[in-house]
C-alpha cells in the first residue's frame, strides 16, 4: 500500500548546478537519453545526470543505478514472471532519487513503468516530463489523460499528438525524430551496396519481417515466399535481410533454408539495417518503427503484418484500434504511400504483386521522393536540443521558485 504523499520537496541549490533523473527502459530509449544529455550539457555544463541507462548513456557521463536492460520485459507473462523484481527495482530507485534530489525526472518511453513513477515524483513537487509519446493517435486516445496526470508535460516525436493531448488539457511539444536528425536526406545507394558486399547493378529487395522473434515466427516465411515468387519474375534478384539479434539471426536463416529462395542471392547481416534500406530498391517490411527508417531511407515499401486470430477479434470487437491506416509514413502524411496487406490480406501472392508494382514502376517510385523529403524535413528537428529546450524550462522555473 502506497504511503500518503507527503509535502512537496523543495529546495534551492544555491547556485549548483542542477540534477536530472533519466530513466530508459530499451536500447532504443537509451539513445535518446545520451543525445538528451549531451544537449542538456550544452546548456548546464555542470549538471549531474542518473537514473537508469544503458552503455550510450554510461559514455555520455549518466551514472547508470540500473542498467535499461532490467526494464525491457515484454507480453504479460513475462511482465507477470518479473514483476517482484519490477517492484523491488521501483521502490529502490524512488528512494535513492528523492534522497539525491533530483531538479527533474525524466521518463524515456517505456510508459508501463515510467508513467506510474512519474506521477509519483510529481506527487512530491518534483517536475517530471514524459520523453516519447505512447501512440495516443491508435489506441485509446483516452490514455493522454492519464499520462497528463503523471507528467508535467509530453515531448513528442510526432506532429499530430501534440493536439490531441491538447484535447485533454495536457501540455505536449513536438521537439522532431531523432532518426530523422541522424539520417540523410538523400541516402547514397551505391556506397550501401558497396558496404553490404552487393552488387551495383542488381534489382535488392530488403526483407524486415520484424526484431521480435514473435514477428518473425508470424511473418518470415509468408515474407520468404513472397520474395521468392519476386525472384521468378526478376531472377537477379538479391533478398538482403537485417537481423537484429543473434536469435533473430537463427530463426531467419532457418526460415530461408526452407524457402525456395537461392542461397547464392540471399544475404543475412548482423544489424546494418541502415545499409540494408539505403541499398534497396524495395522493402517489404513488418508494420512498425521500420516503416519509418524505411520512409527516411526514401525507398518505396510494401507493409504486410499479422497478430495471432485471438488477438485481431478481440482488437476488432472492442474497437482498440482507432486508425485506417497502419504505417506511420501513411499516418503521417495522411493518405497511401505504401501498401499495407494486414491479418488475412498478408499472403505471399498479395505481397509479391505489391512489391513487383514497384520494381517494374520506377516512376511509381520516384513519384514518392517529394513527399518522402517532405516528410523528413517535418521531423528533423534537432530533437534532442528541442527536448532539452523544454525540459529545461521546468528546471529553471523550479529553481527560480526555490
């Protein structure tokens, strides 16, 4: 049982510099944490950083208490199976913060356990931001006023959620995409295939049946199959595949080895998912942060995704789901830029017709790259500056009140 919440900690510093709390909870949100702080020194170049990160945030001089990996559990069963350590975790690192005093608490995406310990630093005066929206814009947009209870305010690395925490009287900032900021604007082809061991002149269809071995279980070999009717129509073609972990790695390379595929034209990387997209010519792709890169990357894709029958009823019966559209290149633009074949429409004929559309349309894609570089430039923002702008505007309007 949660203990009364008692009067609001305020102190002054008297002058010091302040102190921020970061708490990342996946490798993704442990990048966004070392670009934060490293723009956050630019502005307070003595400012103490800790909470829990992992090695890019250690390198960028956060003194970790817990390392992100600790938070990245996924899937009921498994959240269920951590949750006393979860607990234990919690109640350690609210203690040590509000002994060490922290300025501002900020919470890295991982929303299930950062909102409800931003809500209770904020309980006790200490300003707390939310880094990363949860998408509101598809799936119950009622969740804005919840996580406006727990965070004094919400950056967002998206442009249309801003208004709709508006619509519950939230504070939220579009500070831009990171990724957006990191790649460029017109990827070179020729130097990724160089990289990747590809050749110049081959038709190159990247294949990213997702980074979760769930995903892939559900999408690599309806993927494979597509890609393999591809190669009856272009023979030369090369099937390049990202792997994102070493399990990855296994379950696809068992998945090619029993599709028809030729070995010879089939090419599995460690990571170099950047390399794989700019080298494409196609991609075909899980739904999900990957439609991103791949807009950024500025290739025409084809978007196939699948959850297990249970799921799809009750999502569908219960209306969780509030977006025609799934991409986020589709979403953010709001209208069709790549095909999306979902749940029974993701068979391997309906995606290979999607993907040959684009080999033999060339013009059908280079139509996209205006609306692809629009697109980009919306999100580079120089997030991590635009985030410490408005982080810092509650640590000085809470030391100025000290």
């Amino acid at each position: 049982m949660e203990a009364a919440v008692p009067a609001p900690v305020v102190h002054d510093r008297g002058g010091l510099p302040p102190r921020i709390l970061l708490i990342a909870g996946e490798a993704s949100g442990d990048g966004l944490g070392a670009g934060l702080v490293e723009a956050l020194r630019r502005r307070y170049p003595g400012a103490l950083f800790a909470g829990v990160g992992g090695d890019a945030m250690r390198q960028a001089g956060v003194e970790t208490w817990h390392d992100a990996s600790e938070l990245a559990v996924m899937g009921l069963a498994e959240v269920l199976r951590h949750l006393p350590r979860l607990l234990m975790l919690r109640r350690e690192l609210r203690n040590r913060a509000l002994a060490w005093r922290p300025d501002v608490v900020v919470g890295i995406d991982a929303p299930d356990f950062n909102l409800g310990v931003e809500r209770w630093f904020r309980e006790r005066g200490i300003p707390a931001v939310h880094y990363v929206s949860p998408s509101v814009w598809a799936w119950r947009e009622k969740r804005a006023e919840k996580i406006g209870a727990s965070a004094d305010r919400v950056l967002c690395l998206f442009p249309m959620e801003p208004d709709i925490y508006a619509r519950h009287g939230v504070d939220a900032r579009f500070v831009g995409h990171p990724m957006a900021d990191a790649m460029p604007l017109h990827p070179d082809r020729a130097a990724a295939r160089a990289r990747l061991g590809l050749p110049a002149d081959a038709p190159v269809l990247a294949v990213l049946p997702g980074s979760r071995l769930g995903e892939i279980n559900r999408l690599g070999d309806v993927f494979f199959h597509a890609a393999w009717q591809v190669s009856e129509a272009l023979p030369a073609l090369r099937v390049a595949v990202p792997a994102a972990s070493a399990a990855g790695r296994e379950l696809l390379q068992a998945q090619l080895k029993r599709s028809a595929l030729r070995s010879a034209h089939t090419h599995v990387y460690d990571g170099r998912a950047p390399d794989v997209l700019a080298a494409a010519d196609v991609v075909l792709l899980a739904s999900g942060t990957a439609t991103l890169e791949a807009m950024l990357s500025k290739r025409p894709m084809v978007v196939g995704y699948r959850v297990s029958p249970l799921t799809y009823r009750i999502v569908k019966a219960l209306g969780l789901l509030k977006v025609d559209r799934y991409a986020l290149p589709n979403i953010l633009a709001g209208k069709d830029l790549a095909p999306e074949l979902m749940q029974d429409d993701c068979t391997p004929e309906a995606l290979a017709a999607a993907v040959l559309h684009w080999f033999t349309r060339p013009d059908a894609a280079q139509a996209l790259q205006p609306e692809y570089e629009r697109l980009h430039l919306e999100l580079r923002r120089d997030a991590s500056a635009s985030a410490a702008e408005a982080i810092a505007e509650l640590v000085d309007g809470r030391r100025a009140a000290a």
